[in-house]
C-alpha cells in the first residue's frame, strides 16, 4: 500500500521576492518593539522630566560650544568643533541610557545589590594600576578606548546599593550590627577613602551624603547624624591644623579670599567671579565672553555656570536656577508617589545627588565654599557625568511609571458664588 505524504502548509519561499519580503516584516517588527520602546519615558513615565532633562540638555550642548570654543582652536590642529561634536554624542548615547533604564524594572536591582557595589569598587581599584590617568597630580580617569570617571558611575552605584540594602533589612536604619547601619558605614568608608585617595574630596562627600540621605529616609536616628557632622567638622579642623602644605588645605582656605592669590590658588575662582560680574544682569550676548579667551582654565567644565552668567546675564542665572528647582520638585514628587519602599529609597538617592550637585556647583563658582570639582547636572562638559545622571534619571523614570502627574494637594480656588454662600452658612 502507497501512502502521499500530505505537503505542509507551510511551504518555504521558492522566489526571492517572497524572501525579501518575510525579511522586511522582520525588520519592521523590530523597528517597531525599538519605537514602543523609546516611546515608555514619554508615554508611561513622569515625561515633565524627560522634557525638562532634554531641554537642560541642549542648552548644555550650546553653552559647552561657546564656552569651549577658543579651548579647543588654541590647541595646535584642533577642531574647533570637537567639544560640540563630542557634547552631542554623549548626549544622544546618555539619552539611549536613559530609555534602557526606564524600560528596566528598578526591582530587578534588588536581586544585584552585591554585584552592584562589587563593580562600584572594582572600576575605583583599576585607577590605581596602569589604566589609571593621572592629570594635574590627581587619578581620576579610566582610559578604556575613551576615558571615564569611575567616581561617577559610583554615586549611582551607591544610590541603588543603599536602596536595595534598607529596602531588603527593613529595620537596618535602627540598628548597627546584624545587617544594620554597621554595613552602610564600611561601605561608605570604603569607597570615600577610594575616592579620597585619587584625590577627589567633593565626590567623596557627595557619595557619604548620599548614602546618608538614604539613610534618613529609611528611618536613622537623627542622632547619628549629629556624630557624622562631628566627624566632618574634626577633619576640617585637622586638615587646617596639621596639612598646610596639601592640596585640601589650599582649596579649604583660598575660597575666603580668592584674590589674596588671585595668580595661584585661588585664580580660577577670581576669574570666575570676575565673569559673573562682567555679565550683569542680561548678560554681554551669546558667544561674546571675555573669561572663555584662556582666562578661565576650562570653561566649559566646572565653572561653566560663570560663562553663563557673562553672556546670558544674572536673570537668565536665576532662570536656568527655577528649571532646576522644578526638576528637583518633580523628582520630589516621584518619591513621595512611589509604590514601595525601594522605590521611595531610590528616588531620594537620585534627588539628593542632583541637589548637591547644582548647589554645590553654584556654591564654587559664586566663591561661597572651597573650589571642588562638581559639575553642573546635564550642562557641564563631560562623557560620564552626563551618562550617568542621564541613567539615574532613567532609574527614577521607572519608579515614575504609572503614577499620576497630579499634584498630591490641591488648591481650590473658589468662585464668588461659592463665597457667598459660604458667608450664609457661618452667618445662619
């Protein structure tokens, strides 16, 4: 007996046309997930922030081009455009950073808490061996094809490590051994004597804030806090008693009078402040400062904020100020709105580095404290500082996902109707 086998249905394409076309559906379809996928900041998130970060973004893109300007045509076969060509690459990849941690599940970091950290020490302990870039006396570059700033992949390192940590030992903020506040300290020493080490004080202490911040929330009593300042306030104290001749002993006391040594120590505040007053209230025009023509050493880094004030003017300043209060505001909200406690933990972690850092940044250029090296969130020149407060953005973007954009109080305002019979009620 001859048995046909039945021809299945589904037949493999013979002609090349029907090849392309099944080709075509799949890349489409793929095209489409990416889209769906650049589409949740927007569509599911907090997308007041996402305007607010993109538009603080370009302006730093345009800044960084004229601060950077005359820096990058002084050097010999230099393009002068390379600062802007390179601003804008960070950008657009920190912007895809940005989209791929807003798509990641923030409670995924709780199963990667350790490895997180591990990582953290792990790119602060490679400084110190050939990889290491040592400039103007100070390790505080990776050269990896390009270099990065593994101080600052490290604040948000130590954001989501402290989260998961108080989020997974929900009574470690009231107690010291047995997975409390004992392991928290280590972790901070650890990584602020790392830090220190290079050297590079200001992000030692905005990581201890940090992780400090967290703490608080997470229910620390106030107490300790008390004995952290203690500390604080006893190595101040040492280092202007018994480090004169060291590098911290010059930033802690040349901020008190710049231009005492307005040639050493204290010539890139001087100068700095010189161009905040050169600029007045609006400021002598885009592309028209005086400071950027290699009077102020690296403009477009840390003192960029001077730059700004010498062409857009102190009211653009104070403009430029509110957007970032409304951002911190925003983030605020995200905090007070999340659905759990990591969530909340994270948030202030993210909220405190971005504070600190504009505070601290406008605190140097104005001369209000020791110059330290703090950049100016999304506006400051630089590939790893902007990758990563683009990726915390994306991480708090995703604790955002879902929430209403409502406030959570409401002022009612009420109508003249509404009044007057109110005034009959309390009057009858």
């Amino acid at each position: 007996m001859k048995f046909s086998r039945k021809k299945s249905s589904r037949s493999k394409p013979k002609k090349t046309g029907e090849k392309n076309l099944i080709r075509d559906r799949v890349h489409t379809g793929l095209i489409g997930r990416l889209l769906n996928w650049a589409k949740v900041p927007f569509a599911e998130c907090n997308r007041r922030i996402v305007i607010t970060v993109i538009a603080l973004t370009c302006f730093g893109i345009v800044m960084v081009f004229s601060a950077g300007f005359y820096s990058a045509v002084s050097v010999e076969n230099s393009d002068p455009y390379q600062l802007l060509k390179k601003q804008t690459f960070f950008a657009l990849t920190g912007f895809g950073l940005l989209i791929a941690a807003a798509n990641y599940d923030y409670h995924k970091y709780s199963r990667r808490g350790n490895m997180i950290a591990a990582f953290s020490l792990f790119l602060l302990l490679l400084l110190f061996t050939p990889l290491g870039v040592k400039v103007n006396g100070a390790t505080r570059w990776l050269y990896l094809g390009m270099r990065i700033t593994p101080s600052e992949i490290s604040k948000v390192c130590m954001i989501l490590w402290t989260a998961v940590y108080f989020a997974r030992y929900p009574g470690a903020s009231r107690r010291w051994r047995n997975n409390g506040l004992l392991t928290v300290l280590i972790m901070m020493v650890i990584h602020a004597g790392l830090i220190m080490w290079q050297p590079n004080l200001s992000t030692a202490i905005v990581v201890c804030a940090i992780m400090a911040a967290i703490a608080i929330v997470a229910g620390m009593n106030l107490g300790y806090i008390g004995g952290i300042a203690g500390v604080g306030v006893l190595g101040t104290v040492a280092i202007l008693t018994f480090g004169k001749n060291t590098h911290w002993y010059s930033r802690i006391t040349s901020f008190l009078d710049p231009f005492a040594d307005s040639q050493g120590s204290g010539y890139q505040v001087s100068q700095g402040i010189i161009a905040l007053g050169n600029g007045g209230l609006t400021g002598l025009g885009w592309g028209n400062s005086v400071a950027k023509n290699l009077y102020l050493p690296e403009p477009q880094n840390d003192f960029i904020l001077a730059i700004i004030g010498e062409e857009l003017g102190y009211i653009r300043v104070i403009i430029l100020m509110l957007v970032y209060m409304y951002l911190i505001y925003q983030c605020v909200m995200v905090g007070l709105k999340a659905k759990d406690k990591l969530g909340l933990y994270i948030s202030t972690g993210v909220t405190v580095m971005l504070a600190l850092h504009v505070i601290l940044n406008v605190a140097v250029v104005t001369s209000s404290m020791p110059a330290t090296g703090i950049t100016l969130p999304f506006v400051s020149y630089g590939g790893t500082s902007l990758w990563m407060f683009m990726t915390a953005m994306g991480v708090l973007l995703n604790v955002s996902r879902g929430q209403s954009m409502t406030p959570l109080v409401r002022i009612k305002v009420m109508s003249e109707k509404e009044k007057r019979e109110r005034r009959k009620k309390r009057n009858s």
